[in-house]
C-alpha cells in the first residue's frame, strides 16, 4: 500500500507531499489542473521512463519521493535485490535531471532504474499507463489465472514432476556431444587423474614436508642452539639443575625446623626432576640431528611439486585429493556412457509421462476456471456501460514442457460489437482500461496480490446511473485494496473514504498546482456540488451532494469506515522529509 507521495518541480508542481490510506481516495479538480501529473509522478517511482520535459521551468531537476507499506514479499523482494530493510516502510524517490540523467534510491541505497522496477513491479497498477498495467501484461496472465482458480497445488505438483524430467534431462545434457568430444574429455581428465597418481600425495603431507624441510634446512643452528642450552641446564656448577639442587638441600635442611615449608621442598623437587628430564630430551634431540643436504633437497623437491599441484587445480591438498575422487567418477561415468544414455532415456520416459500427465490436469483445471473468470468480467464490464464489450481468456497448448506448463495464456478484449478482440495492450483505450481494469479486479479481488490501484478516468464516458454503479464497484473494490481514484463525476467521488482536490493558483506569478485534503462534511459537500454545477455553487446544486452522499452510504451499508485523512502534515510527511 502507498503511504505517502511528495512531488517537488514536476511540471506546474512546485512542491506537493500527502498522505494516503486504505480504502478509496479519489482526486478531483478542474481540467488541466495536474491531476494525471500525480499519477505520471507515481509511475516514475515504479520505474516508468523519465523525460526532462517533466521538469518544472527554471528548476535542474524534478524528484517524485513515495513511501510503502513493507509486506513480507516486498521485504523478500529487498533481501533478494540486496538493499536495506527499514522495518515496516520502505522509502523510494527518484530524480530527474535536466541533462537527461537521473537517479534512483530504494530507504537511501542508490540503485538502477531497472533494480527500481523489479522491486515495485506489482505493487501499483495505473489503468491507462499500460507500461506499469501488470494486468496487461500478456506474460502475467498465466499466472493470474492460476491464481484465480486457486490452482497452486496443481501447479506445485507439476513443478515437481517438471524438475524430476529436467534434472535427468540435465544429466544426459552433460554426457551429450559427439563420440570424438567425449574421447577428447575422457584423455583429458586420464591425463589429470594420472597427473595427480604420479605424484600420489598423502593428506596432509605438505604440511608434514614443511616441517621437516624447515629442520633440515636449519640443523646445524638447532644443533648448536640444542647444545648450549643443555649446558645452561646441567654443564657446570652454576647450571640450572646445580641451582635448583643447591636451594633444595638448604630448604630440606630449613624445614626441620620450620614444617611449613614443605611445599616448597616439593616444588623444588619437581623443578629438579623436570630439568633433569629436559637434560635428558636436549641430550637426544642433539644427538638426533643430523645435517643432510640431499634429503633436503629431496624434500624441497617433493614439496615444490606438491605446490604446482595445488596451484594449478586451484585448490589445497584436501582439495586436489578431492578433485582426484571426481575425475574418477566423471571418467567412470564417461567410459560406461553408451550404457549410462541407455539408462537415462528410460528414467527420461518416465518422467516425462508424468510431467505431461501433471500438465494435462493443469491444463483442464485451467480451461475450467477460464470461462468462469470471463462471465465474471464481462458481467463486471456490462455493470460499466460495456455491456456489448467481449472478453474471453485463450489458452493455447503447447508441447514443449515449461515450468508452468505447457499453456500459452492471455487475455483478449473488444469494447465494440462486431471487433474481433484482440491483445488488451493494443485495444482499450484509457477510459475503456480503467474500467476493464476495474472489472477484472472485481473478479481478482481475492487473489490479485497487488496492494494499490489507481484508475485514472475510470468514468470516462458513462453518466446518470452508470456513474452511480462505477462508483459502487470501485468501493466494492477498496475493500480489498486501496483505490486511488481520478474521477469528473460526483457520483464515484460521493463513495470516497477520503477526497482531495487539486487546484491550480498564483505564486510569485507562475502557476502551480497544489492538492488539497478535503474533511468531511461542508468541504466535500461543496466539491461535490462544484462538480454538479460548474463554477456557481447552487443551493440546489448543494443539495444533490448532500444526497449523493447519504445514497452512497445507504448503498454500502451505512456511514464510511473510519480512516485517517491524507494531509500534507500527515504522517507522512516525517518519513519523506527523512528519505530525501
């Protein structure tokens, strides 16, 4: 859901922020007072093209700044794009320059404008931009459909069913080519298996070579280093073992007369017995030593080789041991392929009958719902002033197996009798889409999982009662989804939730458009009457709003939900101010 929108040198608007909320809100004003350039702004935060004649004269740049609601898949759709999730808002703007480049931020992280429109893709459907109409998306009506007909399972089960086949079609994929490619493939992971058998490395064994080479490489240092220590310890008369031995006797002596000095007798006796100990092992260790060029080099050798191994299979030791337990496999796979491809055609068979069975009762489930989805619609467009309009969904087969089937879906349109309907993008026009738009959201009012609609016009060529039933239905349709609504008629305005006016006016002698939140009760009642009567405002004319409104509470059950009103000092406007 769209929380809040601020528009700043976008055309006649200097400066515009407001705030919505659930259910209808409609726009109304005067023609040519800048109601499509709130729509055209919004477009621009789904990531709809920018042109710098957008920008206001004498101003460098224009910025449109939205702020959503963060659903569970919006904030999927942030962790997958990799941009920051604020919590429960996620703050867009977009700028415009007058050089023609532009910019684009998702709660403050630069991003493309295409990174923009993957991210709000769904989230708004603008009836009449059919670049931002995901209804009108011919590789979006499978989908709808599915969704429609509550057909998930059926699509789960065949997803499974279709990756079984795809994951044995993969499989002989990799054992494809032709018999002089597999030759060549088998010689060459031969000669890497027996490149790493030649040398035969143990695990670890470059470790343990490192160790000895820096031994060898320095034997006579240790030896040395071995020798003077061991003197240190016990070569003469002020050794560490005379030392220590010394101090024991003059305490063993001590403690005859004083007993609490016998834990130091004892850790001095232990002291004692470690040094001779360490005596002892430097005694061997020096012994043991012995300078030998030719192991040496023997290890460095052994070791270099080891190296070049590793590097060149870009991997350690545990690595390249790993690697060589691979090519085995991979050659063994590759030797006995004839008979592998034999095998695998027959898995091939099986799955595939299945994924064609599963695609079967896809395909039925789907040609069930169709019809129904279309009288829905078209019952829909006859309670629009469409009642001559024809709307059918076509499902074509296919053979080829895909991940969603083997159907080709999309929806057709005529609003003429006697047209033969025809693609949606290429038929409506934008007073025919929005209430197109509208009839197939009625039908998709439980599944659509778009969160904001905005009809532009959707009363465009009806009047009288048909207005009345226009506005009906787009109220109908707010209870599920909010509605942001651009209307001329007082008759879909009167169901509102929330009503704002935009107006043109004077400052500093340039014309800029402004919106302004109406509250209910006089301030709607008397737009409400400006758009019965024209400029004057009648008593008369007063009056039929009133009743306007009284009618469209009766019709709908009695008075409005309550809701905040949007405002330009709403709550919003916090959050806006804070993202740019």
């Amino acid at each position: 859901m769209l929380l809040g929108l601020r528009i700043s040198n976008v055309a006649v608007i200097e400066e515009v922020e407001v705030g919505f909320g659930a259910g209808l809100t409609v726009l109304t004003g005067e023609t040519g007072a800048g109601k499509s350039i709130l729509v055209d702004a919004l477009g621009l935060l789904l990531g709809g093209r920018a042109d710098a004649d957008v920008i206001r004269a004498g101003c460098d740049e224009a910025s449109v700044e939205g702020v959503y609601a963060c659903t569970p898949a919006l904030a999927s759709r942030l962790e997958d794009l990799g941009l920051p999730n604020l919590g429960d808002e996620v703050l867009v703007r977009r700028v415009v320059g007058r050089n023609g480049r532009g910019k684009a931020y998702v709660n403050g992280s630069l991003v493309t404008v295409g990174v923009l429109a993957r991210l709000t893709r769904g989230l708004v459907d603008i009836a009449g931009q059919h670049e931002h109409v995901s209804l009108f998306d011919a590789s979006l009506h499978r989908a709808l459909l599915d969704r429609y007909g509550h057909l998930g399972e059926a699509l789960a089960t065949y997803g499974q069913h279709y990756a079984a086949f795809r994951e044995v079609e993969a499989r002989m994929e990799s054992l494809g080519g032709d018999e002089g490619r597999v030759r060549e493939r088998a010689e060459f992971l031969r000669f890497q298996r027996d490149e790493i058998d030649r040398l035969n490395p143990e695990p670890g064994e470059d470790v343990k070579l490192d160790v000895e080479r820096r031994r060898l490489a320095g034997a006579e240092k240790l030896k040395r280093q071995a020798a003077e220590a061991e003197v240190l310890v016990a070569g003469d008369e002020s050794s560490a073992l005379e030392t220590v031995g010394r101090a024991l006797g003059l305490i063993n002596d001590a403690v005859r007369y004083d007993t609490t000095l016998g834990p130091i007798v004892q850790s001095l006796g232990a002291a004692l017995a470690e040094l001779e100990e360490a005596q002892r092992r430097l005694n061997r260790y020096a012994d043991g030593l012995e300078s030998d060029p030719s192991r040496l080099v023997e290890v460095e050798e052994r070791l270099d080789a080891i190296k070049r191994l590793c590097r060149k299979h870009g991997a350690s030791l545990e690595g390249v041991l790993k690697k060589r337990g691979e090519l085995e496999s991979e050659l063994a796979t590759l030797e006995n392929r004839t008979e592998i491809l034999e095998e695998l055609a027959r898995e091939r068979q099986v799955a595939e009958v299945r994924a064609r069975e599963s695609a079967t009762g896809l395909s039925r489930a789907r040609a069930a719902c169709a019809g129904e989805f279309s009288a829905q619609v078209r019952e829909g467009l006859a309670g629009l002033a469409l009642g001559k309009a024809a709307f059918e969904v076509r499902i074509t087969p296919g053979g080829a197996l895909r991940p969603e089937g083997t159907d080709e879906v999309e929806f057709f349109f005529s609003a003429n009798p006697g047209e033969p309907p025809r693609a949606l993008a290429k038929v409506a026009s934008g007073g025919e889409a929005s209430r197109l738009l509208l009839a197939l959201k009625r039908a998709l009012a439980d599944s659509d999982g778009c969160g904001s609609y905005v009809l532009d016009e959707a009363d465009s060529g009806v009047s009288g009662a048909i207005a009345d039933v226009v506005g009906r239905m787009i109220k109908e349709v707010s209870g599920h989804r909010q509605v942001l609504c651009i209307t001329h008629l007082p008759q879909v305005a009167a169901y509102a939730d929330a009503h704002l006016l935009i107006r043109k006016g004077l400052k500093a002698e340039r014309t800029v458009s402004e919106v302004v939140p109406l509250a209910a009760g006089d301030e709607r009642t008397r737009e409400l009457a400006r758009m019965l009567s024209g400029v004057e405002v009648t008593r008369e004319a007063l009056g039929a709003a009133e009743a306007l409104v009284r009618s469209a509470h009766r019709a709908m059950g009695g008075a409005p939900r309550p809701r905040r009103d949007p405002a330009p000092g709403g709550g919003s406007r916090g959050r806006l101010r804070r993202s740019a």
